[in-house]
C-alpha cells in the first residue's frame, strides 16, 4: 500500500522490509516494490525475487511464486516457468495459481504438463479454466500429439467442459472418433456442459448420428454377451461387468441424442429410465417414441426400451448383424474388444471367466495378455493361465522372455488352490463391494484401491484402538470378532465383513469408543494419507462416498429436523450476492467451498417463495434442487404427522445428491417461507472435478451421521 500510494519516493523505506524475517512482510515488501516501486525498486525487489527461485529453501520459492501471482504483471511470467518444473509438489501448486493469475500464454503448456501429476490437477485446471479462451489453442496442441497421455487428455476434456464456449466445442469435436469408452464419456459431458446442440438437420448426415449408431452398435455387442452369459453361473463377475458397461453405453446414447434433440428433455429421461416405479419409466418411454425420428428409433429403441430381451435383439440383430460363436469364443472377443475401448476391468473379467471355462483354446490369447502392461489384465492372465495349463504349465514358460513374469507364473502357478486366487485384485474388489461404505464405488475404481490395504493380526484381548485417542484409519473385519464398546457399556460386537472406523477417514475427531479383539482376528486396514493420495487420481470416489453417505441419512432424516421450533430465528431477506456468499459460508454444508465457487453455485439458484400450506417437496417425487431457506419455516411430513421442522440457515434435499430414488415424505411450508433452489443436476457437475469440495461436503454429512449416533434410542 505504502509503495502504491508514494511510487519511488519512499523508495528508502521499504528496502529494509525486504531483509524482513517474516515472510509475508517480505512478501508485502517485494510485490510493492515490483508494482510501484520504479526501475530501481524494480531492480532491487526482482534480484531478491529472482534468489528465492532458486533458493534451496522451499518456502522461499513459495513466497517466489505467491509474489509473481500478487504482482499480476504477465510479462513477469519467466521466473514461473522454473516453478511450474519445481521437484516440490506445494511450490508447484503455488506456481500454477499464479500462472492462472498471469495468463500468459507461454505458461500454458507447463500448466498442461501439470494436468498429469495427480497432486498438481486441481491447481492445473483451476489455472486453465482461470485462463479462458487464452489457453484453448496450447490444450488444441497437446490434445492431437501423440505423446499425450490418455490420463492428460481426460482431464483436457474436463477443463474444456469448464471453459466452454464454441472454441472448445470445435476442439472437442476435432476428437470425436475416439476410442477410449471412458475419455469419450468425458468428453460427451464437456460438450453437454458447453451447451453443444448439433445444426444440421435429421434428414442430413452427421458427426453425431454417425457416431451415435456406432455407440449403439457397441451397445448392441454387449447386450448380446449378456444374453449369452446369462445362464454361466461361473462368470458371474463377467455378467455384472458387462451389465455396468451397457449402462455407461445407454449413457453415452441418450448425451449423444441430446446433441440432436431438447437436451434437458432427454437427459431428464435418461435420469428416469431406470426409475423405480414402472409407471414412471413407461412415461419416459412414451415420450421419446413421441420426439425421436423413425430411422434413428428403429436402432436406439431397442437398447433403452423395457421389453423381453429375445424381441429386443431380435430388432437390434437386423440392424447390426452377428456371427453365431461359443462362449469361450466370445470371452476372446469380449477381452479383444475391451482392449480397443480400454475397458481394463471388462477384459480382465473376461480374462477371469477363461480360467473358470476351463477351454484350452483361450491359452493362447491368456499368453499374449501375460504380455500386457496394465497391471491388473497382466496378474489376471497370469493366474487364469495357470488355471488351465494345470500341472503342464512349465512348458509354456519357454515361450516367455521376461524372468519377472516367469517368477510370477511359477509363484501362483505353485500355489493354485483358493489361497492363490485370493491375491488377485479381481476378489478383493468383489470382497470390498459387500461393504457398505464402498459399495457405489465403480469396480475399476475399487481396483486401484485394494493394493493399499494392509493386514494386521489381532490376538485375543489385544486393543485395535482406544476411546479419546486420535484416529486415522478405517478397518474390516476379515476372520473373527472384535467388541466395540465406551464408557457407558457394549455398543456392538462386529464379525466378518463388518467395518469400523470409517469416519476417521474424513474428520479428525478422537475415537469415540475402544475397540477390542474377542477372539483371534485378521483385520485388513486403509489410513487417511493413503486414501487421500489415491482420491488424487481417482477423484470419482469422493461422489460414491457421497452417495453411501446420503443414502444412510436418508434413513434417519427425522432424526435430522427439530421437534420444536426456535422462538426467536434471524432471517435474511433481500440479500445481495456477496451478503448470499456469506450466509452460505454459515452452513455447514457449504462451509469449504471458496468464495468464487460458491458465486458459481449461486448463477445456478433461483429464489422461490412458498406461501403457508404449499408443498415444496411431494411424497414419490424426484427431488431437483437442493434447498436454502432464506426465511419462515417448512416442515417434513408424512402422512399428515409433522416429523420435524427446517428454519431460516438450514437446507433440505441435498440428501438427494447423485440419486434419483423418490422422495419418502412430503415437505411444506409451514410460513410463508423464501427459499434459495441450486440446481442438483448442475451442483453434482460442479463438484466432480473439485476434491477438496467433495471431501467438505462428506465431512458435513459425517457430523450429521455423528449427530444421529449421538442421539438415544
């Protein structure tokens, strides 16, 4: 301030300040100096700033980057393209904030690069998005080289789904032939999320029904393998993999349909197609017979209507006729095809189905899959090869060049009975599906997790952990039992597949009771660092967590609302959108989430008023919004039994996030009441790519389970 308001004139006072041991003042000094401090306050402050860049002292080249940031010079963009390299991952981080700041185009590829380190991506895609149209021609380039990681190219989509605009559109559409079923998916959302919708019209050839009927095609291949497979109970795992496959296919088609008809139309209905009151899928049904055209229906139809699945392939098999093959035939062309969509999880279930077959004629594919470089499909063709080469699986090793896959081969080829099959990936993700907390979480996201957990035996009578102690770790029960108890008594005995613990993932509150082995145990553990580390690059966990949560607390929502109401509430009418950030900051629910975020929630919010007796929310109905009362009162209510009230500062319906189930019990107002409705829809997208937003809104909903489990019987 200081510099600002006497330029070089107060030259001398300031330079002592740069000497200054507290680093923000030395900061404040630096980034005076820089702005307003003329050519020599220039000089001195850029020689000091240009040794913190190269200081051995990380929070020195921190204060570097926060000090480029502050400045806002874009030309002052060099010493940050030292910092975005930095072998530290928080100076980075500082770095990419500032270079967000700057948009300086020579900064972008850098920024880029960042994309691919998961600790850096948020930071990286904050920068780009901060850039806007700016950094669009540098993410162009990347994109098309071929040295691009599919990893980095995902998370372009992503970005470019955040910047939006026609430029993004173009480059997105650029791509639109890819293969990769995940990367495609993401960049269907992108093109959602800028609003895409195609101009030519439904008689003429285009990009997007061309590639709509290739999606169908793909579809149409999985729902025959379905069929196939349905009566093999020994591929149980193939069957739920691909079932999960054709539901992302269905996914796919409906995006791609809403490029070419009224987008909110159509996606509404592809929120309702798995509905579970069947009146409510045959309306969906019957108006999309009513809005698509007769020669896109005919191969669409098919895919997404409820009728038996003879009559269903029958229509889909004129349109895209198959070879007749036996099963072991098509656990090949499931694995083949998968490899091509880089479905890793389908294909190493196929991979998993060929050891249980049984048929001699998959060992030569399971041999060129041993071969493979992700590691999943590589332990998995490892371990069905010695399945079916059973004793005579030396032979084959001559075959096989590289002495760390031969080790692997004889090691599970030795030891082939259920304790070999139980180090594969493939069970100890079916394992953690059966418990509840990871239960939402996709498969392929689960195999990226299960190599983290550690073992731990417990002999009777020793302690896992004590009550008031701190807590970081979540753990399952594997064999045995253990007792959960507090001060006041027992609180539960917990045996195999029970898990504990798993609050302590997300808050850092003391234990809130000991735990102790009854009888010998095994115990398999995940701490808070590890899984913090993996949400990084798997940040689609944090939404099935979410999902758990919510769907528990659901079950105990009038143990959420007051039986009473307060006496004397302050309400907040006629707020300004800076005075809305604020309330928001008040509710726990929206507490993490930074101010510029929040500004972007409220540009989804509409105000509602709800004169007394009006219902907001109707029993069987799919809630939309999320909602903030602003002011008055609305009551939850089932069957004309008032269960409990919400007033001015509470929210009601985000409970309903990432679910479409109906709603239990009805929801009115019980005064004149003024609320703030965010789009569920639009909030759900907002947060996908933002973690330490997601991880707040679990830590809310975990004070509310905390809440409920605090409360008596």
């Amino acid at each position: 301030t200081l510099a600002s308001l006497g330029g070089a004139s107060v030259l001398d006072k300031i330079l002592p300040y740069l000497e200054e041991e507290n680093l923000e003042i030395k900061k404040g000094a630096m980034v005076g100096l820089l702005k307003s401090g003329g050519i020599q306050g220039v000089l001195l402050a850029g020689m000091d700033l240009l040794k913190k860049v190269g200081s051995e002292n990380a929070m020195d080249r921190i204060c570097a980057a926060q000090v480029l940031g502050e400045v806002g010079i874009q030309d002052f963009y060099q010493p940050l393209l030292q910092l975005l390299k930095d072998k530290d991952p928080m100076v980075r981080q500082h770095a990419l904030v500032s270079a967000g700041k700057l948009k300086n185009p020579k900064l972008w590829p850098l920024v880029i690069e960042n994309l691919g380190l998961p600790m850096n991506r948020e930071f990286a895609i904050n920068a780009l998005v901060s850039g806007g149209e700016n950094a669009l021609h540098d993410i162009s380039v990347a994109f098309c080289q071929n040295n691009t990681h599919k990893e980095t190219q995902y998370w372009m989509i992503r970005t470019l789904g955040q910047i939006k605009g026609d430029k993004s559109i173009e480059i997105l559409l650029g791509q639109f032939e890819i293969e990769d079923k995940n990367v495609f998916s993401q960049m269907l959302l992108a093109l959602s999320l800028c609003g895409y919708a195609e101009k030519t019209s439904l008689s003429e050839n285009s990009l997007i029904k061309s590639r709509l009927k290739k999606e169908c095609c793909d579809a149409t291949f999985l729902l025959i393998q379905i069929k196939a497979f349905e009566k093999a109970s020994w591929c149980l795992f193939l069957t739920s993999a691909l079932e999960n496959e054709f539901r992302q296919a269905q996914k796919r088609i409906f995006y791609l349909l809403s490029f070419i008809y009224d987008s909110h139309i159509i996606l509404e209905a592809f929120e309702n197609l798995y509905h579970p009151v069947s009146e409510r899928r045959a309306y969906t049904i019957e108006i999309l017979d009513n809005l698509i055209a007769p020669e896109i229906k005919t191969f669409v139809f098919p895919l997404i209507d409820n009728i038996p699945m003879e009559k269903r392939l029958a229509s889909l098999v004129k349109e895209f006729p198959q070879i007749s093959k036996t099963l072991p035939e098509r656990l090949q062309d499931i694995s083949c095809q998968s490899e091509i969509w880089h479905c890793f999880w389908l294909q190493a279930c196929a991979l998993y189905s060929m050891a249980q077959a049984k048929h001699p004629g998959n060992i030569q594919h399971l041999l060129d899959c041993i071969k493979h470089p992700n590691p999943l499909i590589k332990e998995t063709a490892i371990w069905a090869f010695s399945e079916l080469r059973g004793k005579n699986w030396e032979s084959a090793l001559e075959n096989i060049q590289d002495e760390t896959t031969k080790e692997w081969i004889f090691h599970v080829s030795e030891n082939r009975q259920e304790q070999a099959s139980m180090l594969l990936t493939i069970n100890k993700v079916q394992f953690l599906k059966k418990i509840s907390i990871f239960s939402e979480i996709p498969e392929d996201s689960l195999s990226k997790i299960v190599p983290y957990f550690q073992l731990m035996n417990v002999e009777k009578g020793n302690i896992v952990f004590e009550e008031g102690k701190p807590g970081d770790t979540l753990y399952i029960v594997l064999q045995g039992k253990v007792h959960v108890y507090n001060k006041k008594g027992t609180i539960a005995y917990l045996g195999t597949n029970e898990v504990f613990g798993e609050f302590s993932l997300w808050d850092s509150q003391p234990r809130s009771a000991s735990v102790v082995a009854e009888q010998k145990t095994s115990l398999i553990y995940l701490n808070k660092s590890t899984l913090d580390s993996i949400i990084i690059e798997r940040p689609e966990i944090l939404k099935s967590i979410i999902k758990v949560l919510c769907r528990r607390l659901k079950q105990h929502i009038p143990a959420l609302v007051k039986k009473e109401t307060a006496s004397l509430i302050q309400e907040k009418e006629n707020l300004l959108p800076l005075e809305k950030v604020l309330f928001l900051k008040t509710i726990p629910f929206f507490a993490s989430i930074p101010d510029k975020v929040l500004e972007e929630i409220l540009s989804i919010t509409k105000e509602e008023k709800h004169d007394k007796g009006t219902n907001i929310i109707t029993k069987g109905c799919i809630v939309k919004y999320i909602y903030v009362i602003l002011s008055g009162q609305v009551a939850l209510q089932e069957d004309n039994n008032v269960l409990g009230y919400w007033e001015s500062g509470e929210i009601f319906g985000e409970l309903f996030l990432f679910d479409s189930d109906p709603a239990s019990a009805s929801i009115k107002a019980e005064k004149n009441t003024h609320l703030l409705a965010i789009d569920k829809e639009s909030f759900c997208e907002m947060i996908e790519d933002r973690v330490e937003m997601s991880k707040g809104i679990i830590y809310s909903l975990i004070q509310k389970h905390r809440t409920v489990l605090a409360k008596p019987d």
